[in-house]
C-alpha cells in the first residue's frame, strides 16, 4: 500500500479523535451523552440521521449490486428512499414533541414505557431486549465490513483488522457519546457525499465522456434500460419493503430526538433527503460505470467496485481520502447503533432491575463501559467474515424495523393502541424476523421486513383489542 494512503487515513482517524476530544469536553451527564441535551441544529440532525444511516451498504453494496444487475438495482434506493422521507415527515415532529412530554424520554424503550405508564418495565425491557439483538447483529455486519475494506486496503490479517476497528471505534464512541458521534457524522456524511460525486464522474472521464461510457456498457451487455430484466415480482417488493425499516432504528429515531426543536424538521428533512437520494445516485453510478472497467476476472467480488475504481483513477493521496469516505459510512453506523444499544442495555434493563442507584458520573461510566460490552460480543459475531455485507445487514435492518417501527408508529397516532399489545406486536415481529430468515423457497423469498411488519401491526392492533385496560396516555 502507497504510504500516502497510509498517511491520510492515519491523518482521518486523528480528525475523528480530536472531534471526540472536543465532544467530550461538553458532555457533562447522561442526557449529554445519549441525546446531546436535544441541541441539534437543522445541518446536525439532517446529516446525523443520513450519515448513520447508509453503512457500508451505501458505499460497497450498493455500487456492488449495481455493477452486478445494472438499473436494476433501482428498486431498493427507491423503496429507501421513499421510507425515509415518510419517516421525516410523519414520525420525526411527532416523536421529538413526544419523547420531551412523555418524562423527557432518552431511549426508545423508554419513551414507549412513558407513553404507555409501563410500571412494570416488562415493555421498556422488552423493548430494548428487541433494540439489542437486532442492533448487536447490525454492528456485527458492519464491523465485519470495515475490517474487510481494511483488510483490502492494508493487505493484513481480516482478525487484526477487525480487532484495530473494534478498537478505534470504541473508544471514540465511548469517549463524547452522541455529541462526538453527531459532530463527526457531520464530517463523514460530507466526505461521503464528495466521495460519491467524484468517482463515477471521474469513471466517465476515464472512458472519454458520457457517450463514450454508454457505449462500453452497451459493449460489455450492462443492463442500463430495463429495470425488470430478470427480477419477478417478489424480489421488486422486497426490495421497495426496504423503507419500511426507517420507522424501528433507533439510531436514526434518536436524531429526531436530539434535535433542538421539532420546528427545525422540515428544513432538515429537505437537506437529508436530497444528501441521502444524490448518494445514492452516486453509488449506482459507480456500479454501473464502472462495469465498463472491470470484469468477473478483473474484480472476482462485486463489493470492491469503489474501492478498485478510487486505486485505479486517482493518485494514492486523494485515493486515500476515498478509501476514508467508505470508512467513514461503516464507522458512522456502528458508532450510532453502539450508542442506542449501550444505552438502551444500562438505561431501560440495568437501572430498571438491578434497582441500583448511581450518581450521576457512575451512570455516565456505565454507558461508557457497556460501549465496550456490546462492541466486543459484536465483534465475536463478526469473526467469520464469510456472509456478505447485504445478506447480514438486510437482517439487523429487518429486525429493527420490522419490531419496533409499527408500535412507534402507531404510539404517535393511534389512542386506542394499549400495552399489551405493544407487547405482543414486538414479540411477534421478532420472532416472524428470525423464523422468516431461515425459510426459502416460493414466498419465503419475500424479505423479512414486510412479513415481519405485517405480524407486528397484526399483534399490536389484536393485542390492544383484546387488551383495553390500559391505553396510552
């Protein structure tokens, strides 16, 4: 590897680390630390939510799956798309005026407990249980990812490569919380963006301007022109079910949440949607240009359509900070689902039941310390990198999704949805995810969400019917 390389991605880890530093300095207790004392302005909550949203799969699957099928592909940026402008516009105002009247809520599990007078904590506990699992596999996925890209960037082992990102996320996470996280998203949602617009045009280029580059694809049979070739019917409608998924993040959910007011959400939804539909334009792009450069022999895994494109087109130095943009989509996700995550696990099950009371700085070490607990059983998850990126990360995104976004969405809007059948709706999408994933064959080939969604509104609609003694607030 070029030692210019080496030198700007050292010189972006050191960026990340003194944004933290500075992160930590103003995160004085725990609202701070997970929610960032609801202070984000418009730009902040905007590119948080997109940033921390995309991983990996914005910047390797994507461009992957396009080099492979071609516009094809098209379906799941639209379906995405799609999701995540129904999210801003429907769920965000809602749920940060909620999360503030409900007892001031820090964490998903704990503003469901709030809005349903959840005494007992089984909801709050069943909740975050639910955030926990789907999340753990989701940061797995992702690890396994930045440990590939520096296992192919470096040339070292895919096991130290894996413990050197274990490493290096965890402690800028741990160190500023999401004051840290939301600052540096801010940094990395640009060099994304910027990464995403230079290489396809710089691939356009490379083959002599657009109808030169038309023409190679038409030469080497890309599909540019049809976007049903070899696609039935199901594969179209998991692939546009992918939006379903933004409802039940919460580390997108909590973005709304930190935000300083709902009255910043229609501006912010206008920046995160046209950063996140010109990304992913970009990211096509890139997959489908680039099929005018590589072949099967040339590029033997898909995923490596940027990463071969930014080594073939630009100079080490500038390849470098390339490579730092497909970095920085996979380390923005972790850091994000860590924070939801550890939180979730010290705030809505340990306080709850060890009936333990912590001043405030042990409370903000705890957070801190479970940082390291669930990135570590992450990482143990992620030591056989031997799955894709898309087949691990489509069921971390399902399991969120599918489990809680329905009863966050009918929280916000339906006033006859009860406890129980909160409860229930939880425990029976998690349960269709995870049954779902291992059937195949005929229907079974439909994506996990849209069943998994099904079941949960079912079980939260029959569940608050059967149940009705205890309405929401």
């Amino acid at each position: 590897m070029k030692t210019e390389v080496i030198i700007v991605i050292a010189l972006y880890v050191l960026v990340i680390y003194v944004i933290g530093f500075f992160a930590s300095r103003v995160t004085k207790n725990v609202s701070d630390y997970i929610v960032g004392n609801r202070r984000l302005n418009m730009f902040a909550t905007a590119l948080g939510a997109g940033a921390s949203d995309m991983s990996a799969w914005l910047m390797m699957s994507l461009p992957g799956l396009a080099y492979l099928n071609g516009i094809t592909e098209i379906w799941l940026p639209l379906g995405l798309s799609i999701g995540a402008y129904l999210n801003w516009k429907y769920v965000a105002k809602r749920l940060r005026d909620y999360t503030v009247k409900y007892g001031n809520a820090l964490t998903i599990p704990s503003y469901i407990a709030n809005r349903f007078d959840d005494r007992s904590g089984f909801l709050r506990a069943v909740t975050a249980i639910a955030i926990i699992l789907f999340s753990t596999i989701y940061i797995a996925s992702a690890l396994a990812a930045c440990a590939f890209v520096m296992e192919v960037i470096f040339n070292m082992n895919y096991i130290t490569a894996l413990l050197i990102s274990t490493i290096i996320i965890a402690l800028y996470t741990s160190w500023g919380g999401f004051i840290a996280v939301n600052w540096i998203d801010i940094f990395q949602g640009t060099l994304m963006l910027f990464a995403l617009l230079v290489v396809p045009a710089a691939i356009v280029m490379h083959l002599g301007g657009v109808s030169d580059t038309f023409l190679a694809l038409n030469s080497v049979g890309a599909n540019i022109s049809d976007p049903f070739r070899n696609i039935d019917n199901i594969k179209i409608v998991s692939l546009l079910t992918w939006g379903l998924g933004y409802f039940g993040q919460p580390h997108i959910l909590v973005r709304f949440m930190g935000a300083k007011s709902s009255a910043i959400m229609n501006q912010s939804r206008r920046v995160c949607m046209s950063w996140m539909v010109i990304s992913m334009i970009g990211a096509c792009l890139v997959g489908l240009f680039g099929a005018a450069i590589f072949n099967k022999e040339t590029l033997p895994n898909h995923e490596l359509v940027f990463l071969k494109s930014s080594e073939l087109l630009f100079a080490p130095w500038l390849a470098g900070i390339l490579f730092s943009a497909v970095l920085s989509a996979i380390m923005s996700t972790i850091s994000a689902q860590l924070l939801v995550s550890s939180s979730s696990l010290i705030e809505d099950i340990f306080l709850q039941f060890k009936k333990v009371k912590l001043t405030a700085v042990q409370e903000l070490l705890a957070n801190k310390a479970s940082v390291f607990l669930i990135i570590c059983i992450s990482a143990a998850l992620a030591y056989d990198p031997q799955n894709t990126i898309f087949n691990i990360v489509s069921f971390g995104w399902a399991g969120l999704g599918a489990s809680i976004g329905p009863v966050i969405i009918l929280s916000l809007y339906w006033k006859k949805i009860t406890r129980e059948g909160a409860i229930l709706g939880i425990i029976l999408g998690s349960a269709t995810i995870i049954v779902w994933k291992n059937l195949h064959g005929g229907i079974f080939e439909l994506y996990e969400l849209a069943p998994g969604f099904i079941m949960t509104t079912i079980g939260v609609v029959v569940g608050s019917i059967y149940f009705t003694k205890s309405k929401i607030k």
